[in-house]
C-alpha cells in the first residue's frame, strides 16, 4: 500500500501530472520537455525524479541527454501511470496545449535527426528530403505574391530560410519563424550570405507568435506557411495565429501535401495529418475569417497543394496558450 500512496502522491501535483500525460504520448528528454512546459530545468528535474522513484516514469540516460517515459505496462506502476492518464479530460485545454507543442518537438526531432537533414545542412528542405518538385513549387508561390513591392513577410516555420531568400529582395521587411534552434542558425546563414538585412529569424512558437494583433494599417501583408501544417496537431489554430497578425486584406499562402496514403511518413517525419483536402482547407480558412483565393496543384510523387486567401474578417477568439508578450517591430 506505501508504494501506491508514493505514486498517487507523486502523480498529485499540476506538473507531474503534465509531465505524465506528455511521457504518454512518447520519450522525452529534458530539453524538450522545458521548452513544452515553459519551465526551468532545476524545477521539472526535481519533478520528474520525484516520477521516477515512484516507479510512474523511468529514465535512461543516452550521453549527456536523460529520456524520459511511461514505465512499462507490464509494471504494476506502469499500469498505475496509464490509470490514472486515462482519467484526464481529452479537452482540457492546458493538456491539449501540451500537446500541440509535444508535436512541435516531436517533429523537430526527427527532422534534425533524418539522414538529409545531416548530408544537406542549410540546403535542408523537406520537399527536397520526400523527393518532391520544390523547383516547380517556388515559380507558382511567386507567381500568387505577385508582382512589384512584397511590404513584410512573415514565414511561420521558416526551417533554412528558403521562403525568405527567395521573397526577400523584394520586401521591406521578413520575420521567419520557428521552434529549432539549430534551423535557424542555417537560416541565419543562409539570408547572410544572399545579402538580405531586411531579413530576421526568431525562435517562437507558431501557436503563440509573440507579435501584435494586425488591423486596418498594421500588421504583415503576407504569411506563409510552407510544409508546416502537416506537422501541426491543431492546424487551424496555426492558420488562426497566422490570420491573426496579418492586416486587413493580408493575404495568406499555405503550401501543403494532397491527401496520400503514406503512413510511413508518420513515423519517419512526424507528420501528423496524411495532406488536406481542397474543402478542408477551405473549411479552416474561412473560419479564422480568411477568404479562399484559390488553389493550385503540383503533381509528384506526393502531391503538393498551393492554397491562397486574404483576411475579411476578424472573429473573437480564445487563444490556445496563456497570453503572450505580443510587443513586436512596427510593420
């Protein structure tokens, strides 16, 4: 009876319980779980093993990196642990929040740890790495921004710059945007190299993009999401984010696979969403108040979808994390 009153005493606690419902959803070292959680790294190691001697999560140290997960289910603790995570609320948003950053690192996990991304370094591109035609892709996205002056771009998970490279001659301004670290030191690169000071890379969250609401005036003429939303637990809260800071009449281009049949990508690169459908991407656009301009196809080997829109309309909406330090450049 001690060792239960050890685990439920453990498990009690806001924390422990999130770090619990995360460890349910896979291994997580340290570093990943800070960045989720928001917290210092002294705190959440005094929780985790607190966890840990109650036989709910077990570590495994790999180098300079302890991972964290479920004890196993054949454990009378791990059994316990999986008990208890079944009595969480699916939607409280808290938890869900949770998990929508854990996608976040789980795909960036992978996406460092795949063989191109190591063989291609700042020429990384994920169309590249699924052998898809990113030649064909970029003549279309030029062709949607069309002609002349660009104003500011915002890329929201700009990975090695190349959506910034290609449209910063003409802006007076480029923010991209992600969650790695090591992407944004390529993209660091890359823009310094192709002579581009009018372009910035900065470490956020695309959920909680730490930028000022747009509006009649103010706010970034285009968004672009490119091979990003597959990744996302929530896309439309992304879409909901991008809309968010963009002015009035700001025009959106989401760049995305068609639906396919390829669950290995799952695995491989963490996608979360095999592709979207033309009605269902419509459907997400039109409810965080975009219009749906169009959509263009690329064949290949997977296909690729060009989706466009602009802001009509501005609906009230709760945001998915608590509320940001939204202070950001004048635009």
């Amino acid at each position: 009876m001690d060792g239960v009153l050890l685990a439920l005493r453990a498990a009690a606690e806001p924390t422990r319980l999130r770090l619990l419902a995360l460890a349910g959803l896979g291994t997580f070292c340290v570093s990943e779980l800070v960045t989720i959680l928001g917290q210092s790294q002294p705190r959440l190691s005094r929780h985790l093993r607190l966890l840990v001697q109650a036989g709910l999560l077990r570590r495994q140290q790999e180098g300079v990196h302890s991972w964290f997960a479920l004890t196993e289910a054949a454990d009378p603790r791990g059994q316990l642990a999986r008990s208890i995570l079944a009595q969480l609320p699916p939607q409280d948003a808290l938890l869900a929040a949770d998990r929508r950053l854990a996608a976040q690192a789980l795909s960036e996990r992978a996406r460092i740890a795949s063989e191109s991304f190591q063989r291609q370094g700042a020429d990384w591109d994920e169309m590249k790495a699924l052998g898809l035609p990113a030649d064909q892709v970029e003549p279309v996205l030029l062709q949607i921004v069309g002609p002349g002056e660009l104003g500011s771009i915002l890329d929201i998970g700009t990975g090695t710059g190349r959506v910034l490279e290609l449209l910063g001659p003409r802006a007076r301004l480029g923010l991209g945007i992600d969650a790695s670290a090591a992407m944004l030191a390529l993209a660091r690169s890359r823009l310094g190299q192709a002579g581009l000071p009018q372009c910035t890379v900065r470490q956020a969250d695309m959920y909680r993009l730490p930028l000022p609401d747009g509006g009649a005036g103010h706010g970034f003429h285009h968004a672009v999401l490119q091979m990003v939303l597959h990744h996302a637990e929530d896309p439309q809260a992304v879409l909901r984010e991008a809309a968010r800071v963009l002015r009035d009449g700001g025009q959106i281009i989401v760049v995305d696979l068609a639906p396919h049949r390829r669950h290995d990508l799952t695995a491989r690169l963490a996608h979360r969403h095999n592709g979207f459908h033309d009605d269902e991407m419509r459907r997400m656009l039109q409810r965080v108040g975009l219009t749906v301009a169009g959509a263009a196809t690329i064949p290949g080997p997977l296909a690729i979808k060009i989706w466009s829109g602009a802001v009509v309309s501005r609906p009230a909406y709760a945001h998915p994390l608590s509320a940001p330090d939204r202070q950001g450049a004048s635009l």
